[in-house]
C-alpha cells in the first residue's frame, strides 16, 4: 500500500516526500507542476502529473495504485494573490479538495492529512495561539483553508473518512542534502526574499510597515523549518493509521521574531549589509502570529530540530547561494 502526495512537487510537500521515503514508506506523487518542479520529486517516488479538480484523473489514479492514505499540499498558498484573485483561490482550493474528497469517498480511503495553516485565525486575541482560539481570517487564502478544514469535518460526519489538519506557521529552510528547497516564482516570502540581497539578484529589502503595534512596529512571525514540518507530516499519518480522531494541531516554534529581527539574522548569516527600506502596509498581514504547538507535541510526539532562527536562516542560504534560480523548469 502506498501513500498518495498531492502536491508533492512543491516546497513543503516535496520534503515530506522525502521523509515518508527515509521512514521506509512507498510514495505516490500527484502534481499538476503549476507551482511545483519535477525536479524536486523524490527519484523513489511513482509521479503523476494530474490536477486534482479534474475527477477522471484522480479516479484514475485510485483505481491504478492502492493507496492507504493521502497528503494533501495542492493548493495556492499567496496571501497577497488571494487578496486579488480570490476566486482562484476558491477553485483551486476548494473546488480541488472537493473533487479529491469525492474520489476518495467513492474508492474507501478514508485518511488524509492537510495543510492548513495560521493564516485561519486571523488577528488573534492572545499570543501563543491555541487550536481552540477563535478562526476569523483577514485575508481570502486563510478563509479557503478554514473552509477545507470544515469540508474535511462535515465529511467526515457522513462518511468513514479521518483527517489531520496541520495549521503550519511561517514555513522556511530547506532539506539538509542540499538536493530540494524553497522556489516560488515570483518568491513572495521574506526570507527567500532577503536571501536574493547577499545572492546580487536584488538591491534591497522592503519592510511592509513599521506601525503595528509590537516591539518595533515589524510584523511579529513564527518561522518553523521545512523539515520539522515534514516530520509532522509522517507522525500525523502515523497517528491515524493507530486509529486518532480527527483533529487540527498547530506547528511552530512558540517564538516570535519581527521581520526587522529576521533581516539582523540574515545579516549575520550571510555577513552581507542587507538594504532594507520602509514600505506600506502589504494587505491581509496580521500584526502578530505565534503558535502554542502544546497539542501537537503532546499528541502526535512532534519535536521540532531546527527551532533556532540562525541555522533556519543558514539552512535557507545554503540552498538558495547554490540554487539562485531554484529548479530549472
Ligand atoms: N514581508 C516584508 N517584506 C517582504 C516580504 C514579506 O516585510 O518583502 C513581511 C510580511 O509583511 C510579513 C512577514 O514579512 O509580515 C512574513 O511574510 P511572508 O510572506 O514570508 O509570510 P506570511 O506571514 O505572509 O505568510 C506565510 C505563508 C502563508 C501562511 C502564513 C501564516 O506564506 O501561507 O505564513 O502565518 F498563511
């Protein structure tokens, strides 16, 4: 039996591939290489270049292999693009997850494990923030995951089917071979961002405002590193596969550094002087997101490897000084 990746081509989901392959699993990968590259699919995992809102592809797809259970990255994950093209973000989100759900329904398998993420709470009431605190999310990207997670309950409800959605916070680093890491065209995440200064491809870094209310008026974030999420990916299935009820766990490091704090990191990192400059306000960004990762630990045994900013930051640099261009399409 094997484990179905849906959206195993792009940045997290290409490292959870490679987990599930160390941890002994056989691996179906599912991509329609919008957003994902070849490149980054595990040599060891079967690939299928299909889109999960087209039903025939994905029915196809069950019939051929047999698949015990399903991780499911396919998705459109800008916040700024969901802010301007929502309705893109509600066929691919949404439409697709209904499609994969139906096919999953009609062929018995009833485990799968998503991404979520902390762009559902919104602005939070309290720092860290807990699974049961309340979902109100200020941009579009964040209302379509809140909506698949609801999706996956309501199904759930009806049909034998269990989920694990996984809130990740800020995703960053790349795998410690050498061999994936983060490339999004065009890059919209600030640590990729302030790594194209030291790698000569930008002049300066722009802050998107300095008047929130933290310590230095910067965006508070929690970045968590790729891989720690990808070993949450392989516990979370575990956890299922033992039988666990359907549940949402948040995942990051409990630390909160502002973006004026990440690009002082970078600075040492790369030894590079970093030209920063003020910007307006990006839309959609809440002034603070920090996770309490309580539950996933407790529940699904996670601990996190990589909590320390700096080697986040260095893991990020070694990939991105030897891959300025990421993959080449
Ligand atoms: N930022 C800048 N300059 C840039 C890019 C980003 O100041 O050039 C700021 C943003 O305004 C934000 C912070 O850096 O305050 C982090 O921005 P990212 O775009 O790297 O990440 P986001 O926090 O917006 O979003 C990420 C994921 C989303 C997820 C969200 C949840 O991309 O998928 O985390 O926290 F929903």
């Amino acid at each position: 039996m094997a484990i179905l990746v849906l959206g195993g081509a792009g940045y997290i989901g290409s490292h959870a591939v490679y987990e599930l392959i160390e941890a002994g699993r056989d691996v179906v990968v599912a991509d329609n290489l919008l957003t994902g590259f070849r490149e980054a699919v595990h040599p060891k995992a079967r690939f299928y270049n299909i889109d999960i809102r087209n039903r025939s592809e994905v029915d196809a797809l069950f019939e051929k292999e047999q698949i015990e259970g399903v991780i499911h990255f396919a998705a459109c994950s800008q916040v700024g693009e969901s802010m301007t093209h929502p309705l893109k973000y509600y066929d691919n989100n949404l439409s697709g997850t209904t499609v994969l759900l139906q096919s999953m329904v009609a062929h018995g398998v009833d485990k799968i494990v998503f991404s979520s993420t902390a762009a559902t709470y919104g602005e939070p009431e309290q720092v860290p923030i807990r699974e049961s605190d309340k979902t109100e999310p200020t941009n579009c990207y964040g209302e379509t995951k809140l909506a698949m997670e609801k999706m996956m309950k309501w199904t759930g409800r009806a049909h034998e089917l269990r989920y694990v959605a996984l809130r990740y916070f800020n995703a960053c680093g790349a795998h410690s071979s050498g061999a994936i890491g983060e490339a999004h065209d065009p890059e919209t995440h600030l640590i990729p961002l302030i790594l194209q200064v030291p790698n000569g491809q930008r002049a300066k870094i722009s802050i998107f405002g300095d008047d929130y209310p933290t310590k230095d008026g910067t965006c508070v974030r929690d970045y968590i590193h790729v891989m720690d999420l990808a070993q949450a990916h392989v516990l979370a299935l575990d956890y299922l596969m033992r039988g666990g009820e359907s549940d949402v766990f948040n995942l990051g490091n409990g630390v909160g550094f502002t973006v004026k704090e990440v690009i002082d990191v970078a600075r040492k990192v790369t030894g590079h002087e970093i030209p920063a400059e003020i910007c307006p306000r990006r839309a959609g960004d809440p002034a603070q997101l920090v996770a309490s990762s309580e539950k996933a630990k407790t529940v699904l045994g996670w601990k996190p490897q990589y909590a320390d900013l700096e080697t986040i930051v260095a893991s990020a640099w070694n990939w991105h000084k030897s891959h300025p261009h990421g993959f080449e399409k």
